[in-house]
C-alpha cells in the first residue's frame, strides 16, 4: 500500500474513471424500519445513504474506508411501508487520503408506477490500510458532463466544508 506521501511515485495507482465506482442499492421498506405512522425513519435512510457511498468508495479505492463526515440532508418527500428505495451513489472528486461520494435516494411506488427524488447526499470517506494508516487514493476522471459538474462542485464543497470546521474549532477553544 502506498502511503500518505506516495501521489508522486511513478508507480502509483493510475486513475480510474468515475464509472467503476458507481453503485446501486434497493431496499423495500418493511414495518420496523418505520414510525407508527408507517413513515421511514431518517436515521434508517441515513444508514442506508452510508452504505450506498461507503461502497461507491470501497470500489474506487479498492481499500478500507472510515466516513469522516455527512454534509446536510434533507428529506423531500416521506416514504412508507411497503415503497422501494433506491439509492445510486459514485466518487465525486478524490484529494490526498479522502474522497466526496454522492448518494442519490429516490422512492418507487410499484402500485403507483411512480418515482419520486427523496435525498441527496454528499459524504467524505478516508482510505486507510489495515493497520488504520491513511493512504492515498488514485485519483478520479469524470467523463460524462454530470461526473465533470459534480468534480467541480466538489471543489467548493470541500472548500466550505473546511471554512465551517475551522468555525467550529474555533468556537470550541
Ligand atoms: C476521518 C479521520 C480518518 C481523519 O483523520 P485525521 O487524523 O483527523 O486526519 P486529517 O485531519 O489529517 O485529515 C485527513 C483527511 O481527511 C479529511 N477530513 C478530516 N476530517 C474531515 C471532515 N470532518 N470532513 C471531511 N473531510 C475530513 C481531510 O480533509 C484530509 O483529506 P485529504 O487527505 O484528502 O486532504 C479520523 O478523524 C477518523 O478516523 N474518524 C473516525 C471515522 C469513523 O470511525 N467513522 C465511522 C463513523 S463513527
């Protein structure tokens, strides 16, 4: 494994296309993940949003993966019992060690013949080895003009993500 240092070495990893990452999960919504009112808990979705980039991330990297962090979420529509959910995520942009994941959730509703958008989300998730070293992440190629959006998008976001971290440390000391 390469470590954290090792973008440079000519032997390093080469980039792999947004494609390879791309990863789809379903799940049908069943009584124990609901409210009392047969509504989907958004702690279950989260877990499921987890998932779905944690394994977009596992693919690009081929390697252990921790999530450092979820962006904001909203929940657009409600889902009940009975409905499908569907969650398709791919790697945004890779930096040093980390990565952003988009997680896109819609909700099916085979009776209905309807499909709805219920939540997007961005996730960070960090490669680490075995032992729970950091290691670098071959980097990403967007192709299609939606991966080179996202990319880009991805810059910023990260740039936000940071500026509000700093706030954060800043307000704890
Ligand atoms: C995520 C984690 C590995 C970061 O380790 P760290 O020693 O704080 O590392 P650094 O601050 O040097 O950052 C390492 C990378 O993570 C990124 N990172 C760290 N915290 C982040 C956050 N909150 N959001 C997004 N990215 C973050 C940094 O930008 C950096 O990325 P880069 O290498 O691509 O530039 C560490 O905090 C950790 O292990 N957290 C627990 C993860 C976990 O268990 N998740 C499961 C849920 S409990």
């Amino acid at each position: 494994m390469q470590s954290v240092n090792d973008r440079d070495n000519a032997n390093f990893t080469e980039p792999r296309p947004v494609r390879d990452s791309i990863s789809e999960m379903s799940e049908i919504v069943l009584p124990n993940d609901a409210n009392p009112l047969n509504a989907l808990l958004g702690g279950r979705l989260m877990h499921w949003i987890d998932l779905a980039g944690a394994m977009a991330a596992h693919r690009h990297a081929r390697a252990y993966v921790v999530t450092a962090s979820i962006d904001h979420l909203d929940f657009l529509v409600p889902v009940r019992v009975g409905d499908f959910v569907i969650l398709r995520s791919s790697v945004n942009r890779v930096f040093q060690t980390s990565m952003e994941v988009g997680v896109k959730v819609w909700v099916e509703n085979y009776r209905a013949e309807k499909r709805h958008h219920v939540s997007s989300a961005y996730l960070t998730f960090v490669a680490i080895d075995a032992a729970g070293n950091r290691i670098v992440v071959p980097l990403v190629v967007p192709e299609t003009e939606d991966e080179k959006r996202r990319y880009e998008g991805a810059a910023r976001r990260r740039e936000i993500r940071q500026a509000e971290s700093a706030l954060r440390s800043g307000k704890r000391s």
